[in-house]
C-alpha cells in the first residue's frame, strides 16, 4: 500500500480551527473516534427516525466525554486503522441546516437539557456558498448524567413516547445499552448521584475477602475455558467468527490492586491499554472496567471485543473475527484477515501482558499464551490469509490468497518472564499462524531480525500507516 496521511486523532479545537480556515480538505484521511462522528449529509429530520438518530448521536457523546459532529463529510473503511476515514468532503448550503430546529429537536427528544451545544456553519474558503456543519457537545457534568433520549421509533416507524434509551460513545461506535443491562444495573441499586460515576460502571463492593487466596495454577488452567466461553457470551460472540489471545500466568499469583480504586494503575492500564498510533488496531474498548463478581475487571464493546483481567493474572482478550475486527471486509463471501490487525493487536496483547506482571504479587515466572482463531468460516468457505505485508490492490483482487485447513485453531506459547518481550512473544504466536496457512516466516510482514531471530517490528507497524 501507499504512503498514506498520518492520522493525527484531532482534538475538537483542533477541528474547529480547519473548518474556521475552510481548508476542508485538511480533514482527508481522519479517522473517526471517540469524540469524532461523521456525517455524509444533513438529518433529514422531517423522519422520526432521523430525529433519533441525531438524539442518539448527540447524547452519546454527551454520555463520554464530549466531542463533535461533523456533517458534510463521507467516510469508507480503513484497512490501516480501526474507525471509518474521511475520504471526501462534501459541502452543501447553508439553508439545509436550520440550527434552530436542530436545538429544539434536542430538546424534546433528550433528557435532561444538554449544556452548551454549538451547531455552527463554516463556508469553504473556495466556495462561500457552500460548507460544513459542525455540532459541537461539551462534556457534561456527572450530576446530570445519564443523559437519556426519551423517546424511540419502532419497526414501523411510529414513534413510542413510553421508552426510553441510553447511549454512549465507546472509540467510533455510539453504543446502546440494553434494557438487561439497564435493567441490571438498577437492580444492583447503582445511583449516580452517590458514585458520580456514569452509567456502566458497577458497584466497587463486591471487592474479594483481602484474606483469601487464589486458586492454585492447575486450577487456573482447568477454568479457563469456561472464562472463555463466559466472556464470550458477555460480548456477544460465542456462536460467530472470534479472535482470542489469553495470557496465565505460570505460577500461583494475586494482582492486589486490582479492586483497591478506580484510580489504581492496573483500572487505568485496562482503560487505557498500550497502542502504537491513534486509530490502531489496538485493545482499548472505551468502556469503563467494572468489577464482575468479585472476581475479575472487564471493559467490554458489546458485540465487538472484550478485555477482562482476573485476580490470579488471567488476562482475556476476545474480539469479533468478522469485519468490525480482524477481517477487514467479506465481499469474497469469506472471512480475509487483515495482516495488519492480527499482528498489531497480537503485539499489543504481549506487551499489556509484560505490563500485567509489574503488579502481580508475587511475579509469575513465566506466562501461558493462547492465541484462537474459533469459527472462522462463511458457509462453508473457511477464512484466508495473504503473505506479505497490506496492500490494498493485492489484497481486494486476492493475490497468493491461502485458505485455512479447519475453521478453528488454538496455538499455544511458553515465555519464561526473562523473555517477554513482546515483539518476540507476538511474533512466536503469529507464525504459527502463518504455517497453518501454509505460509513461510520470511513472508510474514512488519517484522525484523533482531539477535538472529525474526520479532514483531512496532515501528514498521507504524510506518506502515
């Protein structure tokens, strides 16, 4: 592939000042995130439906941290990076946005009343009669969270008045909450105005006795599969195509951390995992990690990943193998793994475990990697691979395609704690991969030698964008 635009991960200032300078085109090539959404065109809010989406659109990222709403730009999917890109501008005039409308749409349609929401029209420098729109979605107190919209459009397009739905923005999806999780939360009597927390993150008093011990390693390794398949269940994909990389640790250990307070380095390291670059491939799910049954942390993106760290050390990460993930599209009418994802977020997985250990008590001897590929399959067609590094030409037309032999695979790594390293780590894994696609190490990209043998290579990853 290309050279492409370096993604930069624009703050909301820094949006401002482009579209204040109308030189659209210096928004080619970002990446929606979590305080960035896109819009090809203006909400057609003679639609109920339409009205919802922009409910939606809005309390969602009022519900996170804040952000903007950018309406006059197309997105397509990235290969290279995770969250749609900007590939075309596309202005408009300025009689299509009606601010005035947007505001009392919000004000009906959302709960409590959002504080300082600017919806502003920036002309082209190159065509004053045409331009964008942006709204802007100051990040609002936790004394009025949850923001909720208060009403929804059934299948028939009728709107309901008596449901009510949350959403908020997780990294470059607005993400609903089910009326069970809701319902859940509630049941477990959280209150917002005693946690001045926001919604989703659970009570932090389910806290295991500080006397008890944790469970021996055979232990450990006889319950991992029922983790698996219960945080599987928790995201949503035990019955479709799953990447998954665990890490156990090799001896008896506890993380005492890890429970003590939502400001300990180990929440904040599953918050805010390693990553190479903004927009990657990476671990984060933009979740809060909640504490589940006294046991264990998770931050979970329903229906795309997971990432949950127990007591004992047992890190889980598992996320869709379909498009949303690690195949960047199925128009072959089978699953095409994206070579950059695999790599990337296998890489990430070693090193956040390498970050793990620093807080175990005592430090493991070693660690117990699995990576999975579970349901691998469209049909009847099992996934493919490609050798080399991404190219977009080579990789829509098909080139050197190899197919996998089975539609599941488990591989498995010993790493004593002298050598974590996780370019070494990832790279063991991911080979093996490779040969049961029937491809060579040396076709393997985003590598280097180092001391004689081949390792995941960070900064070819990054280059490579």
């Amino acid at each position: 592939m290309g050279a492409s635009k370096v993604t930069n991960n624009l703050r909301p200032d820094e949006i401002e000042a482009i579209l204040t300078a109308g030189n659209f085109n210096a928004l080619i090539g970002e990446v929606e995130n979590e305080r960035l959404e896109c819009k090809a065109a203006p909400y057609q809010l003679e639609h109920d439906h339409q009205k919802l989406e922009l409910a939606k659109d809005v309390s969602g990222l009022a519900n996170a941290e804040g952000g903007v709403i950018l309406i006059g730009v197309r997105t397509e999917r990235s290969p290279t990076h995770f969250g749609d890109e900007i590939s075309e501008v596309r202005v408009f005039p300025r009689t299509l946005v009606d601010p005035n409308r947007y505001h009392d749409i919000l004000q009906t349609w959302v709960y409590p009343t959002l504080r300082d929401i600017q919806i502003r029209w920036f002309p082209s420098a190159h065509n004053q009669e045409g331009g964008l729109v942006a709204i802007f979605i100051s990040s609002q107190s936790m004394a009025r969270r949850p923001i909720l919209v208060t009403k929804t459009v059934d299948d028939t397009g009728r709107r309901v008045e008596a449901i009510f739905g949350y959403f908020e923005r997780r990294q470059a999806d607005v993400a609903p909450m089910s009326v069970h999780e809701l319902q859940s939360l509630l049941r477990d009597g959280l209150r917002f105005e005693s946690l001045n927390q926001p919604l989703g993150i659970i009570l932090e008093t389910l806290q295991r006795p500080q006397g008890e011990r944790a469970p021996e390693v055979p232990q450990i390794r006889e319950l991992l599969d029922g983790r698996l398949e219960g945080a599987l269940t928790t995201v949503g994909l035990q019955q479709v195509p799953a990447f998954i990389l665990t890490a156990v640790p090799t001896d008896r250990v506890e993380i005492p951390s890890l429970f003590e307070t939502r400001e300990a380095a180990i929440v904040r390291l599953l918050e805010q995992p390693p990553e190479l670059h903004p927009a990657g491939f990476g671990l984060r799910t933009g979740a809060p990690a909640a504490i589940v049954r006294g046991e264990l942390r998770q931050t979970v993106a329903r229906g795309r990943k997971i990432l949950e760290l127990w007591r004992d050390g047992t890190l889980i990460f598992a996320a869709t193998g379909g498009a949303n993930f690690l195949c960047w599209s199925s128009i072959w009418e089978s699953l095409r793994i994206n070579q950059m994802v695999l790599i990337e977020s296998t890489y990430l997985f070693a090193d956040l475990s390498r970050l793990v250990v620093e807080h175990e008590q005592p430090r493991t001897g070693g660690i117990d990697y699995r990576l999975e590929l579970r349901n691998m399959t469209v049909g009847e067609r099992p996934c493919s691979l490609m050798p080399g590094p991404l190219d977009h030409v080579r990789w829509i037309i098909g080139n050197d395609v190899q197919y996998a032999p089975d539609s599941s695979r488990v591989f498995c790594v010993k790493a004593r704690e002298a050598d974590l390293d996780p370019g070494n780590v990832s790279f063991l894994l991911v080979s093996q991969v490779y040969q049961w696609f029937g491809i060579e190490h040396d076709q393997i990209p985003y590598t280097e030698r180092v001391g004689g043998r081949l390792v995941v290579s960070p900064a070819r990853i990054r280059a490579a964008r």
